[in-house]
C-alpha cells in the first residue's frame, strides 16, 4: 500500500476537507477528476452544496458552537468523550437495542494519531467492560485511522491490541470497508486476524462488482460480516453506479449470505430491503437471532425499535470523538429533511 495515500471516506470519520458529492466524497487529492469519477456531481445539488460548505471554517465554526446546531449533532453523534459514548450505548440497550461503536478519528498517515485512536478504543472497550455492557455493545474500527495508509503492518498490530482488548471486555470487533483500493488489504487483515480471534467482523459493500463472489466465500460458519450499499465514490470499473443495480446486487448478496453458514449482519435503513430481508431469512429458515439488522445513530430510531419488539436484533452504530464534523455533516447531505434541520440551525445562530 503506497505510504501517505489518504482514503477520504463518506461514511464514518475522514478530514471534512473531502466534499465532493456523491456516495463517495470524490477523487484523491491532487487527482484530476474523469467523468467516471464524478458521475454523481449534478444528481443533487443541495447535498453538493452542504458538502462544500463542510470545507468552509466559518460554517465549522458556527455548526461546532450553536446551541441549536449541538442538538442536530447530538442526533447523529453521541458526543465527543468515552462517557458520551457510553451513556448513548446504555440507553439503546436499555431499549433493546445492541451498538457497535466508532471512535470517529481521521485517516491517518500519522502514527501518533493511529496511537491515539487505539487508546481511546481500548479504554472505551475497558469501560464496556465495567459497566457490564460488553454483551451487547462491539467496536468497529476503520483501519485507516489505525495507520492502514501508512504500513499495513502497523494497521493489523493495532487492530490485534483492539481484538485482545475486545476478547478481555467479552465483545467483538468489526472492520468497517473504506474505498475499493483497500478491499483486498482489509480483508487480508480480516483473514490474519481471525487466526487468533475467529469473532472478528467484516464488512462488504454490495455495489462493488467482486462483492457477490467475496459474499459466497465468506458465508462461512462463525463468520461475522455487515452487508451494506456501500458509502464511497467509485467508478464504475469496479462498482455498480445506479441505485437500483445497487439494490439488485445487495439482495443477491442477502441471498448468498443467507444461503451460507455465517452470522450476516445487514446494514441498511432502505425500507424495500429491511423487507426483503426478512422475508428471504423466513425464505432460508434462518430464525432471528441468526442475523441481525444494522443501523445508524439517529437514523430511522422508530424503525430500529419497532424491528427489535418484533424479536429481531438490531444493532445501532454509534459514532463519537472529537471528530464529528465530516461524520455530521455527510448525514445532513444525505436526505432533504436532515438538510433543513441543519439550515435551521445555522439561521437560529445569526
Ligand atoms: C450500521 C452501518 C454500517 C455501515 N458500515 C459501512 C462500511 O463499513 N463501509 C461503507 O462503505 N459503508 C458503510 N455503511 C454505509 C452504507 O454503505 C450506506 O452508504 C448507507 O447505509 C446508506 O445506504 P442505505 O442502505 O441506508 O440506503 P439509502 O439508499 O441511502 O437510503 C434508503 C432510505 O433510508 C433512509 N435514510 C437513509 N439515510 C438516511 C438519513 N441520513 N437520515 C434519514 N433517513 C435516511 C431513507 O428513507 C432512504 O430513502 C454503513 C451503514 C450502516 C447503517
């Protein structure tokens, strides 16, 4: 993996400063864009305009500090601290929800930074711990932000201290997927680290074209993996680009994870596919309890609840750390309603 390549993520944590629109946030600094790689600009301008006001300092400054815009954050984010996270993880569980928890750090090329984010997943994974949560509250992790950029060996060391730790707390670790160009070294990594610790956690996105076949060889039992859309700008040499061939491919994977011997865990808020879902599970004679649902903090919460009364799990992915902004503000472009919400909060501020 080249040295100092930086990963600009859409989904989870990543420097605010990559706005392009789309599901991805764009081309690598410094690479010139070509029509595949920004095939998305034009499809939503408000969501281009959000994004390229996250790079603006001023607009940073005004989301950070408005008494308003602290509860949109708060929506989406649990806080900035190990207590923050902890106090969200014991009121979803109170509701019957499981979480998975990320420590929202940048892409790093910096080893400092990579140290810093395993501290803070070791110390919340010890607070799991004490607190008696550990059964239902995981961590996923982004190896970008463990140094994965940087040496790809500094990335599987630090992700084995956090699977350790994991296995001391009594809970799990889940590798979130970045963009396509670390597919394969993620889920080497993935492969190294379940040696030791067979519970470790994938994840696949269901618009990359190799993602039907890695769904099959991984369907394997014991084995972990989240199925999503996936959160990237990709072109369409390796992804799927319209959203319905997205859906399509999603529910062949459903379909092959299913099929198999492992534990799938969907992460989606799609109405058509939680449906799908479940009656394909039914179709499999898979019970609840041997798949789970996944969602977002803050993101279709009725749905989460009514899902877990019905009997089935549904894990919640709570992001928090000082970190939040890029995280914040991709949720506000991703849906009109979020958007006013947020334009609301600046207007309160002036
Ligand atoms: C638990 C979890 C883990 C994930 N991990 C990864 C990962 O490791 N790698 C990766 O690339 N991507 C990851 N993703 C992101 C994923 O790839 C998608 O980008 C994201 O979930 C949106 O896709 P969707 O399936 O919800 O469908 P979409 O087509 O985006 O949305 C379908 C419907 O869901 C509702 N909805 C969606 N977003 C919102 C919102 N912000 N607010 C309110 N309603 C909304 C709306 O009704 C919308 O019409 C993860 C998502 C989840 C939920």
């Amino acid at each position: 993996m080249a040295a100092g390549k930086r990963f600009p993520a859409q989904f989870g944590h990543s420097a605010h400063t990559a706005v392009a629109p789309g599901r991805g946030c764009g081309v690598p600094p410094g690479e010139k864009p070509t029509p595949e790689k920004t095939y998305s600009a034009a499809v939503n301008p408000l969501r281009t305009l959000i994004l390229a006001a996250a790079g603006n300092d001023t607009i940073r400054r005004l989301v950070a500090t408005a008494p308003v815009s602290r509860d949109v954050v708060r929506r989406f984010v649990a806080g900035e601290t190990t207590e923050d996270a902890v106090t969200a993880t014991k009121d979803l569980v109170a509701a019957g929800l499981s979480v998975t928890l990320d420590y929202l750090g940048e892409d790093t090329t910096d080893r400092a930074q990579a140290e810093k984010t395993v501290q803070a997943y070791l110390e919340l994974l010890d607070r799991l711990r004490a607190d008696g949560l550990a059964d239902r509250a995981e961590v996923s992790v982004k190896l970008s932000a463990v140094g994965q950029a940087l040496d790809e060996r500094l990335a599987l060391d630090n992700a084995s201290r956090i699977c350790a730790a994991a296995e001391q707390a009594g809970t799990t670790v889940t590798l979130d997927m970045e963009d396509h160009t670390t597919t394969d070294s993620t889920l080497g990594i993935l492969r190294e680290l379940r040696r030791t610790w067979p519970w470790a956690g994938g994840v696949l996105q269901a618009y990359l074209h190799r993602t039907f076949d890695d769904a099959t060889a991984l369907a394997t039992e014991g084995s972990r993996i989240r199925l999503c859309k996936g959160a990237y700008k990709e072109p369409d040499t390796v992804a799927h680009v319209a959203p319905h061939e997205v859906d399509l491919a999603y529910v062949r994977c459903v379909n092959a994870l299913l099929a198999g011997d492992g534990y799938p865990m969907f992460a989606t808020h799609d109405p058509r596919l939680v449906e799908v879902i479940g009656e394909r599970a039914r179709w499999y004679g898979r019970k609840p309890g041997s798949y789970e649902y996944q969602m977002l903090y803050g993101v279709r919460p009725e749905e989460q609840r009514r899902l877990a009364g019905a009997g089935e799990t549904v894990r919640v992915y709570i992001p928090y750390g000082e970190e939040w902004y890029g995280y914040l503000m991709r949720r506000m472009a991703e849906k009109p309603a979020n958007t006013a919400l947020f334009l609301r909060s600046l207007v309160s501020k002036s």
